[in-house]
C-alpha cells in the first residue's frame, strides 16, 4: 500500500547509535523528549494541526459525544465515613464535573462542604484526598489545580472556615489524625511528618523517602506506617501512648504485601501474602507485631487473592476477587468459622468497604458491574441481609456479558469478559482492552466508553492478562521484569482467540489501553501490526530504556527492570515499542498525552509517533491527539467525554463500525 497522503510533519532523524552493555541502542529522535526545544514545539504544532482536521472528519464524533455524556450522566456516592454519629460522603450528580463532599448530623440536612467547581468553574481543580477528625469537627482535605499537584488545608466543619494551611507537596497523602484532633501524621515529600494545627513547625518523624500508607486505631493509640517498595512493602506499629515516636517491625525485608490494623477489639489483624501468594487472614497481639508472632485465622484461598477486610461486633468481612468476580464472606472473629457467604446485587465488584471506626454492626460497600453504576449497599451483621443505600438503577442499553477462557501460547487459559448487545452474528467491529501490570485486576465496571461502543453495534473485550492481579500475587510476577513478553503474549492471544472464535476479524479489531496498558497495545502493534485495523496508545509507556528518566519511571524498576542492569536491558529491548518500529504497513494509530501529566511524561508518545509516521509503508494515519494542561487521565466528566468521543469515533472509523 501508499504512503497516506497526510503530510506528516518533519522529524529529524539523528544518525549514530548508543552502545550499552554491548547492545547497539538507536535513538533517532531523542530530541524530542524536550519539551521546550523550539523544534519539538514546532513539530506539536504540527502535529495539532494535523490531529484536528483528521478529527473533525471522523464520522459519528459527535455522536459518541452525545451518547458518551448521557452514559455518563450517572449520580454516584460515595460510602459513608462516620464519626460517631456525624456522616461524611461524596456525592456526584448527573451533569455535574466531580464530586461534592457532604457531611449531615443525626436529623439534620446535608451540608455541603467542599465542591471544587466553586472554587474553580474550569473543571481543573479535584478534590483528591479527606479525612474527619476523630470527633468529626476538623477536616483535612487536598484539593489539586491544572494538573498533579496538590495542597492541603483544614476545615472547620461547623463554621466552614479554612484553619489551618495550605500545605503543598503532599499528592493523594494519607492522613492520620491523632485522639486530641489537634494534631496528626501525613506525608510530605514522601517524607513521614507529624503536623500540629495552626503551627509551622512540621516534624518528620521518619528520615527516607518512600510511597508511605497509614492507618489509625479508634482509639488513637497504634499507628500502622506502610512503605510500598516494588512489589511489596515494609510494615511498622507505633505506639502512641508513650513519650517516644518508636515504630516496631511487623514486616521488613520480606517478598510479600501485607496490610496491617488493630481493631476495636485490641487485636492486630493482618491480611498478607506472606507464605500465601493469594493472601490469608492472621491475628497477633500488637504489642508483639512481628510476623513471627502472628496466629493464621483465615486461610487461603488460591486463585481468589483477598481485597477487603473489616472487622464488625462479632463478624470478620472478608472480600476476595475470584476470576475477576467479587466475593464477600463472613467469619467469626475468635475462631476463623466461615458463617456464611454476603449476597451481593450480581456478578460485579465491590469497591469501597467502610465501617464505624469501633465496629458496630454495620458495613458499606459499592458494588458496580458492567451495566451498573456504583452504587451503595449496607450489610447488617446481626441479620446477614444487604439491603440498597444510596444510587440507583438505570436504563442502559441491552447488553450480553459473556466470561470466555483461551489459552495463552505458553497453554495457561487466560479469562476475557466480551460485552455485546444480545442475538448479533460475527465479525463485528471490536475493542480489546488490556493493563495487564502492577498486580492491578480489571474487573466488571460501568463504562459509558465502553457501553456506548456495544450500543452502537461492537463488542467490548477485557482481558484479564497475567501481570495484574486478577488470581494473586503469583499472577502479577508471572507478568514482571523479564517476564513482561508473558503478558504481550496472553494479549496477542486474546485477539487471535477473538478472530478464531468469529467474534470479529484483523480488519474490524481495534485495541486500546492506558498508562502501563499503553505501552502494552504498543508491543501488540509492533510485534503483530497485521492482527489489527487500529490502535490507541492514551499516556502510553513506550520507550523502555529511558522510560525510569522521566515521570515517575525510577518508581517503576520493580516492575519493568532497569537498563542499567545488562540482563535486564536485553529483556527491555525485545519487546520496547519505540525500539521495534520497522517499515512495515502499521494499524491506524492515535497517541494521546496530556502536557501536566507528571507520570508518564509526553515524550514517549512523541517519539513513538515520529517513528511509526517515518516507518509506516501504509494509508492508515498515526496521529497524536495533546491536551495541555492535563494531568496522566481525564480527572473531570466532560474532560473524559471529550476524550472517550474521540478515541470512539477513530477505533470506528477504522473498524467499520457505523455509529
């Protein structure tokens, strides 16, 4: 085939090679990871302009716009955090841009206190992080501007009057308030600090640097510090009643992920995949806390790796992801006696799961699925029933959900959801959609993206790819650092199982995917560019032997590996996207990035879409869509309307799929 008739903007292609390790490493357009050369500015330029005469003759653009926005017009809550008998929520309603926090007295009205479209009516400004006092009279929030910073402040919930900040440099920070309410633990800088209200003298407590959690005791005396590092973390118990700040070691060290907590009862309760790769439940004394002192409660379950733990007044809730479906179960506390399965609304995923900081009998979770927004159940441990609390049903477009199993070329079957309006014959035009890493599980949700493709005639396929952690940990290492090729393969399997099946066919599938499941959509193009009619790469990782330069690549060595460890580099080039570009006839590619994304820096996508322009022997257009002042992912519903639209009606367009 021709060349497209496109224009593609020049790209200087620099000539020579880099030896590492022994390795002959090309990098003609390195120029372009700087943003503010004057060449890589006018060749974005360019790039808009050629971006946005492609887009405005996409058919059905405006049309997915239209169908995506109403999708979307969803109310959504939030389940309730309590302080004593004062509530705490978020709520979005239909048509607004993110969402509100409440608060409501026992027989008194909702109060609205914070809602960033007062304080920003551009859409630009998130409520990213909250948390009430002990007695519910302060709260600690975080609101970020134009991209990923963040500053936190303190409210006075009764007067509504700031008190206390701003504080930057603390993005999505926990925060720990201390049983005075007048002081509590965050993190700076990823620096552990200790802050008192209306003071400047912050302290930090812990000297290194780390990705840091905390969690509280109800009665404010044990401070659980958790520091993520690669693919596990370090645990620590303080000790607050006495005069020092002495954290002990739960965990340190170890190849496993735990997350640690004392409950209402004084005991320490442990989720872990120490000795369980798909986690089981321990109990220790807290004042003992290391691992070697913990009493197992709850087994494992292997294959159905645990996500919830809540402790009630006699109940032990346990939530656990089984072949991508949620489960939820209850126990006895003293013995570990299973007492019987939580019914849940269907087949979905229960998100959030809070209960009163001292127990009680009650539990809140959000279930979605799907064909069903969030929405907000209560389970009552005295009677075992779960009743609705807050959401509602909707009408949506009739759809199928089907659980298909194939096999990966390596013969481990692999599951894939495949969404699809009911009594339609094959092949249709179709979306592959994958991740695929950091031990995170794609599991059934709403999606006005994907419900308004199957509305308007496709199917939606999710594959659950080793690498994320859909049957525990052992899943995600399948899928790691030198094993990373593992999840291309169990990608490319899905498409083929797809066309083999007659779900669809090379000339009517598309793929897309996000962050880590960018870079994964650009290996499948670039190992196998004739298995599909088009691509999307949105904030792709794309070049993998300078991507820990950039962004937060240094935080991602655990994951991917480094190029400066030799064997490593030599896995990172077999399967880097920007470094296996060749002349070949390529998919129709579109490379989208945001200019504030402090992630996954632009300049993968740049230099990955002046390769593939320069390389493709094609008709089918590469095309970069760059949104400024954006951070890594559409942080607002008319930010991800306009952007799902878009990537709706290119995938159509390519696929023969008529709006």
């Amino acid at each position: 085939m021709r060349k497209p008739e496109l224009n593609y903007p020049d790209a200087e292609r620099l000539a020579g090679v880099e030896l590492l390790h022994g390795y002959e490493v090309t990098d003609p357009y390195r120029w372009l990871e700087d943003a503010g050369d004057p060449r890589t500015r006018a060749w974005q330029g360019a790039q808009d302009e050629l971006w946005f005469t492609q887009a405005a003759g996409l058919p059905g653009r405006y049309r997915f716009r239209t169908r995506v926005a109403a999708l979307s017009a969803v109310g959504i809550t939030s389940t309730p955090t309590w302080r004593g008998n004062r509530q705490f929520f978020l709520r979005r309603s239909a048509g607004q841009q993110h969402p509100v926090l409440y608060q409501v007295d026992p027989d008194g009205p909702e109060r609205l206190l914070i809602d960033p479209a007062q304080q920003d009516p551009s859409g630009r400004t998130t409520l990213d992080h909250w948390q009430p006092s002990p007695d519910g009279r302060l709260l600690a929030f975080q609101l970020s501007q134009g991209g990923e910073q963040s500053v936190l402040r303190v409210l006075d919930v009764d007067s509504g009057e700031i008190v206390d900040g701003p504080i930057d440099r603390c993005r999505y920070s926990p925060v720990a308030w201390l049983a005075d309410g007048k002081s509590f633990y965050f993190v700076r800088s990823r620096r552990l600090t200790l802050h008192r209200i209306g003071r400047s003298d912050d302290v930090e407590v812990l000297p290194d640097e780390a990705s840091y959690g905390l969690e509280i005791s109800a009665d404010g005396r044990w401070l659980t510090i958790s520091a993520t590092v690669a693919d596990r973390n370090d645990i620590w118990l303080a000790d607050l009643s006495g005069p020092d700040f002495a954290p002990v070691v739960v965990q340190q060290g170890l190849d496993a992920r735990t997350a640690a907590a004392v409950g209402a009862d004084g005991r320490l309760y442990v989720a872990t995949t120490l000795g369980a790769p798909a986690g089981r439940i321990c109990v220790g004394d807290p004042r003992q806390p290391g691992a070697e002192h913990w009493t197992e409660l709850v087994g494992e379950e292997p294959g159905a790796p645990v996500s919830h733990l809540a402790l009630l007044d006699g109940v032990l809730l346990v939530g656990r992801t089984r072949h991508a479906l949620s489960e939820l179960t209850a126990y006895d506390p003293l013995t570990g006696e299973r007492l019987h399965e939580v019914g849940l609304p269907g087949l979905g995923t229960v998100g959030e799961l809070s209960t009163r900081p001292d127990g009680g009998h009650e539990a809140w979770f959000s279930y979605t699925d799907s064909v069903t927004p969030p929405s907000i159940h209560r389970y009552d441990a005295r009677t075992g029933q779960v009743t609705p609390w807050a959401g509602q049903a909707r009408s949506v477009p009739d759809v199928e959900a089907r659980q298909v199993t194939y096999h990966s070329r390596d013969g481990t079957p692999i599951r894939m959801v495949v969404l699809g309006r009911p009594g339609s014959g094959g092949p249709r035009p179709t979306i592959l959609y994958g991740y695929g890493g950091f031990g995170l599980s794609l599991t059934p949700s709403y999606s006005a993206f994907a419900l308004a493709w199957v509305e308007a005639g496709g199917l939606f396929a999710t594959a659950n790819l080793r690498g994320g952690g859909e049957q525990g940990d052992d899943w995600h290492r399948a899928g790691v650092l030198g094993s990373k090729q593992t999840v291309i393969d169990d990608f490319l399997a899905a498409a083929e199982a797809l066309v083999a099946g007659g779900w669809t066919a090379p000339d009517r599938l598309g793929i897309c995917g996000e962050s880590n499941g960018g870079l994964l959509v650009g290996a499948a193009l670039t190992q196998r560019p004739e298995l599909f009619a088009a691509a999307v790469c949105s904030a792709p990782v794309l070049d993998m032997v300078r991507y820990q330069r950039s962004g937060l690549g240094h935080a991602w060595v655990g994951e991917y590996g480094s190029a400066d460890d030799p064997a490593q580099l030599a896995a990172l080039l077999s399967y880097s996207p920007y470094h296996r570009v060749a002349p070949v006839d390529y998919p129709a590619v579109l490379l989208t990035v945001f200019g504030a994304d402090t992630r996954v820096d632009p300049l993968h996508a740049r230099k990955m879409c002046a390769a593939l322009q320069h390389a493709t022997t094609g008709a089918r257009p590469i095309l970069l869509r760059y949104e400024a002042g954006a951070g890594h992912l559409p942080d607002g519903v008319d930010r991800g309307v306009g952007l799902a639209a878009d990537l709706l009606a290119f995938l159509a367009s390519h696929t023969g799929l008529d709006p």
